[in-house]
C-alpha cells in the first residue's frame, strides 16, 4: 500500500490517507464507511485525484448516503416522539 501524498496521481482505493480524520485508513476503507468524505475531498482538495470509475463509485454512493441521512431525519420529525413545542 502507498501513503497518499497529495502530490502523487496515482492514487487508487488501496491508496492509505495521510491526511484528515481517515488518517491511516485506505480510501477503500473509507469508501465502505463515508463515501461522502471521499466526495467532498474530490471537490476540495485540489491534487486529490482518483480514476475515473472511482470517482463514478464514489459518487453513487455518497448520494445513496446523503439520501439516507435525508430520510432518517424524515423519520425522526415525523415520529410521535418528536415534539417542537
């Protein structure tokens, strides 16, 4: 496994971050617990790249992620022990 240097291109799932709150952990392992982070560093951070079909991964399932935290606070205010009194 390689260190994720932000100036290497070559960077895959097996890639291990040295960086943020996922230091130390592959992007595939990050990719398993918050696509979402992985979205937001390829939008942010300039050098981070990854291939193509990674990215498309990785998009997919930030969204089924982002739809689901949408729907459970759904689920929390409509629930009978929500109150906003």
């Amino acid at each position: 496994m390689s260190i994720a240097n932000i100036d290497n291109k070559k960077m895959n799932f097996d890639t291990v971050l040295n960086f943020g709150k996922y230091k130390g952990h592959t992007i595939g392992e990050v990719y398993e617990m918050n696509a979402s982070y992985l979205k937001w560093c390829l939008e942010n951070i300039e050098r981070f790249t990854l291939p193509e079909k990674s990215v498309e991964l990785i998009e997919e399932k930030a969204e089924i992620e982002e739809g689901d935290r949408y729907e459970y606070r759904n689920e929390y205010f409509d629930s009978p022990w929500y109150d906003d009194d």
